[in-house]
C-alpha cells in the first residue's frame, strides 16, 4: 500500500498529523523517527513524536506527546490512532504506550500502525492489550 492509498482509507488526517510529526522527532540516539496522532470524540487530531534525551530514559515517546496534547486542550476520549514509522515494517506502540493509550481508549478502539511508505497493520486496543486495566475498573469518586 503507498502512502496515498492510506490517505484514501478514511484517515488521511491522522496519517499527515503522524507523518508530519514523525519529520519533526528527536531521535539522534536511536535513529528511530516516530509520529503519531490520535482522533478525539470531538474529531479534533492532535499528534506527538518521539523526543529521545542523552539521559536516557528520560525521553517520551510519540503517543505519550500526543495524548499530552490531548489533554492539554481539555480532550479526554480518543477514538482512532495512528502511528508511522520508518523501515518496512509498521511499529506498534510501546507495552507502555499501550497502557497510556488505554486510559483514554476503549478496548475497541482501532489503532492503525504505519510506515512513511504507506504500509499498515490496523488492530484494536483489545488486540494490542488483552486484558487490560482501564479506568472503568476503578470505583467511581
């Protein structure tokens, strides 16, 4: 698949949010450019890349920039997500990743991992986190 045809799929707005944040990633250590953008309920896109830090492990990885300014804008439900890599093959996110994704994405939540070349591997957050711990088994309050 090229980079166009994922355009056409339906999430072209997050594929370019991702891509053009994946240009802008801090990765001198380990040459391994992420972007990623995630699709609130309200529709609004918002995207993060990967920004690495000669005090390793202080980096933050792409999704965690995302949801930060998600967050930041009063955003709280994401409903799509989108991450482009490099190389031939697409990189899901992180185990942690996958875990702040989840607190504001419901096992359904479909996630679309991509390469800069148009490759793509679409999973839920079901797929991705079997089992997992999300805000809806804390008590309420």
């Amino acid at each position: 698949m090229t980079a166009h045809a994922v355009r056409e799929r339906g999430y072209g707005d997050l594929f370019d949010a991702a891509l053009a944040a994946h240009a802008n990633a801090h990765c001198p250590y380990s040459r391994y450019p992420v972007g990623a953008a995630v699709r609130t309920s309200s529709g609004k896109v918002f995207a993060g890349c990967n920004v690495e830090n000669a005090a390793y492990p202080n980096g933050t990885c792409a999704e965690a920039g995302a949801i930060a300014a998600m967050v930041a804008a009063g955003e709280r439900s994401i409903v799509e997500i989108l991450t482009v890599t490099g190389g031939a093959t697409p990189g899901t996110p992180c185990g942690g990743c996958r875990q702040r994704l989840r607190e504001f994405a419901g096992p359904d939540v479909v996630v679309h991992a991509t390469t800069v070349d148009g490759a793509v591997t679409t999973s839920s957050m079901r797929e991705l986190l079997p089992d997992s711990f999300g805000p809806e088994q804390l008590p309420d309050g």
